[in-house]
C-alpha cells in the first residue's frame, strides 16, 4: 500500500499505543513507519525543539495558499536580514513564488522562508498564527510555532508523532512531494540582470538512499540534528522522524533498512 493511501491519523498521537524502541541510543525521541505501521518508537509524544522541520508546516500553507507557483515576490528588508541558512536575498529583488518554495524546502533558505510567509500572510507573525492554527485543525496537540523557519525558542517544538502526520499530510501535495525529491536546484532572481542560484538538497538522503522521496532535515544548536525521512521501494515504504539525533545520516538509513527488512518479513 502506498504512503498516498495512508490517513495521516495513522501517526497520530492517538493512534496507537507505542511500539517497542529499537534503537535506544541513536536519538532523544524518533519514530519508524514501515508500511503505515509504527514499528519502533523512542518518547514519540515528548515535544521538542525542531529546527528547519517547521518548515514542513510552511511549505504547506504556501501550497494551501493558492499563491500561483509564478506569482512574483518582492523580498522584504526583513527577509533579507534573516540568520542562519540563507540563499542571500537582497531587499527589493523579487524571485517567483516557487523558487522561494523550493529555496526553503530544499535548501533549508531562512530569508526564502521569510519572503513567504511575507508574501502569504503580510508578516511573519501573522504567518506564524496561520501556522498553530493549522496545527489546531490537524489535531496536532503537542505542535506549536513562533516562526516560519524553526529558530530556536522555547514554545517552537513538536513531536515526533505529530511531525510523521503533519509530514503526511504535507507529501500529499504534489508542488511539495516534486521539490522534496529533488536533489539539486538551479534557479535565478526576476531582475534584469537575474541573479542565479544553485543549492543541493540538505537531506543527505535524496539522491543517495535508494528510494528516497523526502521530506526535510534541519539542525540548530538547541534542537540537534533532526530529520524527517520518507523512502519508497514499491510495493513498500518507510517514514522515519529523528530528533536530536547522536549522528543522523548513517542512523536514518539503518532505520529505514530496518523498516523495508520488517516489511519484506526479513529477520
């Protein structure tokens, strides 16, 4: 059965009870998905910092937005001045609402990011009130935002559970499931003459992992290295969550062997 055909319920919080955890040491919380089921947890419902998976969330509205993929945006000084990883906006260059997107998915872009929730909602605080209550109406209790991007601060932080659903629900958006796969990105600003852009995916997985299909990675010094995997190897698939994660990238794809291994009925 395909991730598609899967109710985002499905990881909810109060799905199921939680499963056994596999793998004690590799993360402070995490959660592992083998063909909708929960095959191993590790404190699934202890909220924690995310770091870029907020972005997850973003992404979300942006597409629910309605905001046409060429719609042109004006970056704000605000978002010029962002910190942590950035594209390099300049206030008043303009770039088309999809490459903003995929800036902030795939390149983890803080000043991308920024420029959207502007162009969506008018401020980020605004945006960031669309946000919770987004996380309200997809009964994401434990989930709560205080910027666009996943900055560090104490009421930023979600769950492991809550972020398998919320990344399910995401990846059934098309614009956001084709940006996610992709493992690098050229693109170029709106202004004569353009300024061009190139950046590979920070989700290590894609290109690397075989079937890997998503969905975002992200780190900050208090939320550790966090990640949020979805690999595909038809007829099976696998979710994995890591958050605050001891080493991220090896771990994942031991996970996801493990979910795939569980799937095919392997030892």
């Amino acid at each position: 059965m395909s991730w598609l055909a899967v109710s985002a319920g499905a990881a909810g919080a109060d799905a199921v009870p939680t499963p056994p955890d596999l793998f004690p040491q590799d993360a402070a919380s995490y959660l592992l998905m083998s063909d909708g089921r929960l095959l191993a947890a590790r404190a699934p419902d202890r909220p924690l910092p995310i770091a870029s998976l907020a972005k997850i969330m973003t992404a979300l509205l942006a597409v629910e937005s309605g905001s046409a993929p060429d719609r042109p945006v004006r970056v704000s000084a605000g978002a010029a001045q962002e910190t942590g990883t950035r594209l390099g906006l300049r206030r008043g260059e303009r770039l088309r609402f999809e490459d903003l997107l995929a800036a902030m998915l795939i390149g983890s872009a803080n000043d991308a990011c920024h420029a959207l929730a502007d162009a969506i909602a008018g401020s980020p605080a605004r945006f960031v009130a669309r946000m919770n209550e987004r996380a309200r109406a997809l009964r994401l209790g434990h989930t709560h935002f205080s910027n666009p991007c996943g900055h560090d601060t104490p009421a930023n932080r979600s769950t492991a559970r809550e972020l398998a659903a919320l990344a399910l629900v995401a990846m059934q958006q098309p614009r956001i499931r084709a940006l996610v796969g992709e493992a690098h990105v050229e693109l170029h600003s709106l202004d004569e003459p353009p300024r061009h852009f190139a950046f590979d995916n920070k989700n290590a997985l894609i290109g690397r992992y075989a079937g890997a299909a998503g969905v975002k990675s992200g780190t900050t010094p208090a939320a550790g290295k966090c990640l949020v995997a979805l690999a595909q190897r038809e007829p099976h698939w696998a979710l994995l969550v890591l958050l605050n994660a001891a080493e991220r990238w090896w771990t994942a794809v031991a996970m996801l062997d493990a979910a795939f291994a569980a799937a095919q009925g392997s030892p």
